[in-house]
C-alpha cells in the first residue's frame, strides 16, 4: 500500500527536531519507523510530518558516566546494543533483550527509544526499564527534562513525552555486585507478539534478597510494577523456592483483554507462568 501525502523533514540535531516538532502541526517522530511505517500503510496513522531523527548522532551512542551508569541514545538501534560489549558486560539484560528481538531487518533498524516511546503493551523494553530504574531524559523548547521510569510511562500507547518533545537518552542506573536480572515472556510465534510477559530483578547480598522488581508487560497499562510480590521476595534467601512469591499476583488487580490470539484469562495465567520463570532465572544469575 502507498504511503499518504506527507512532508518529511530530517533535523541535523536534537534542537532543530524540536524546533520542527513544535512548530509544525501534525509532525511526529520518525526513528526505526517499524511500527510507524506499517500505521501509515494500514492507515492507522495520519500525522501531516515525519520528523526523520534516525541520523542525528547526537541522540545515538553507548557510553558509561564514572559512576558506572550506561547511557544510550534514544535512536541506539537494537543491533547496536546487541553487540556492544560494554552493554554485555555492565548490563547483560539490555544486550540480551535485543540480541533476541525479531530478525535481523528489525534489530538493524528499530531502537531502544522509539521501543520505549510507542509503549505497546507487547513492547520488550518498558517492562525491564521499570525493573532497572532508568531515567529518560526528554528535551523541550524550554529545556531537559529527566523522568524515572515510573514517570515516564503513562498507560498503554502513552509516555511523558509531550507535543513538541523528544527522547533524547536513557540512563540506565549501575548493577549492584550480586543483582541478576531475567526476562521471559510467551510469543505467538519466534518472530510476534507477546501474550505475556514478566521481568524480574533481584539484588542479592549474602544469599539475602535485599531488593528486588518485579514487572509484568502485555498487560493493560502495560509495564506494570507488583509491589505485593516484590514484598514477598525482599529478605528471603535465594533459593528457587522464591518462585512461590508469585502467588501473590493471584490477589492483584491484573487487567487483560481477550484478542485473536487468547482470551483474557489464559493470558493472566500465562503472566503467572512467566513471572514464576523469571523469578527463577533471576535466583540462578544472581547467585552465579
């Protein structure tokens, strides 16, 4: 299907994409364009401007403050991540998340912060951001402004970023010595979507949870944080026997839908699944 009568503008910088953002009416921002691309062809999508950040170098690259803190650019494309050794090693969740995202066309073009920024409940990302306290950092006509991962994400299809606003990085806090994080999720296939998804981080000091998150994704609202079950795993040895504190999400309010895919029930029990999984695999990283 051919693509509507648009303009398409490429900034040179994060500034000027701002500028164009909140000056021309209808624009919208243009990254990996995975998702975006096939909104237009379906016409699930009508913006009048596609504002191309995809080039600016200022908004993609991988680096460490001194205090350890992995910085990403918002258009650091999954590839990218996949390979960096620096990721690998400070943050092996972030590089294996995208190492398994898709094929190979996907991770060459998408990125970490268009990922983040559409905040699809089936997107990987959300989900182990909350669970790694990110901060994002979202530039305006008047100023930075750097918003917790609790804070950034609003609701299904829903971020912080406002009109005329644009993701710039994503900061991403140093591990603690003992912290093992886990992913798992259950696709419709290798390469679709998620029926559910659960991320789990747990850090652990002498064989003792000192913290943890817990969040679940392709849910309503999705990435949502579970309190209850992170109060059940705090203080406990870690041991599989951990994966019992799942339990709890029987008594949470975990909202669900019914698709082609599942009904809304199956979908909740899959949830349950996948977070007791996680939380396993978490146990065994962080005791490695």
């Amino acid at each position: 299907m051919l693509l509507p009568p648009l303009r398409y503008l490429r900034p040179e910088t994060p500034e000027d994409a701002v500028a164009m953002l909140s000056d021309v009416d209808g624009s919208v921002v243009l990254a990996g364009g995975q998702t975006l691309m096939n909104m237009l062809k379906l016409d699930l999508a009508h913006p009048d401007a596609l504002v191309d950040v995809h080039r600016i170098d200022a908004l993609r690259g991988i680096e460490h403050d001194a205090d350890g803190t992995l910085v990403v650019g918002a258009a650091t494309t999954y590839a990218e991540l996949a390979r960096s050794p620096e990721v690998r090693r400070s943050h092996p969740a972030v590089a294996e998340m995208a190492a398994g995202l898709v094929d190979r066309q996907v991770r060459n073009r998408g990125t970490i912060g268009g990922n983040c920024c559409l905040n699809d409940p089936t997107s990987n990302y959300p989900p182990l951001m909350v669970a790694l306290d990110a901060r994002f950092r979202v530039l305006g006509r008047d100023g930075e402004r750097r918003l917790p991962a609790s804070e950034f994400f609003r609701g299904t299809l829903a971020t912080a970023v406002g009109r005329g606003e644009l993701l710039t990085t994503i900061e991403i806090p140093p591990m603690p010595q003992g912290s093992g994080v886990a992913h798992e999720h259950l696709q419709v296939g290798a390469d679709s979507w998620a029926i559910a998804r659960a991320v789990v981080r747990l850090d652990v000091a002498d064989g003792v949870v000192a913290d943890a998150r817990a969040v679940l994704g392709a849910v309503y609202g999705s990435p949502l944080r579970l309190p209850e079950v992170e109060r059940r795993l705090i203080g406990q040895r870690a041991t599989p026997d951990l994966a019992e504190a799942a339990d709890a999400l029987r008594d949470v309010d975990v909202q669900t839908a019914d698709d082609v895919h599942c009904s809304a029930a199956y979908r909740r029990e899959m949830a349950e699944v996948q977070l007791r999984r996680a939380i396993r695999a978490a146990v065994e990283r962080s005791v490695q």
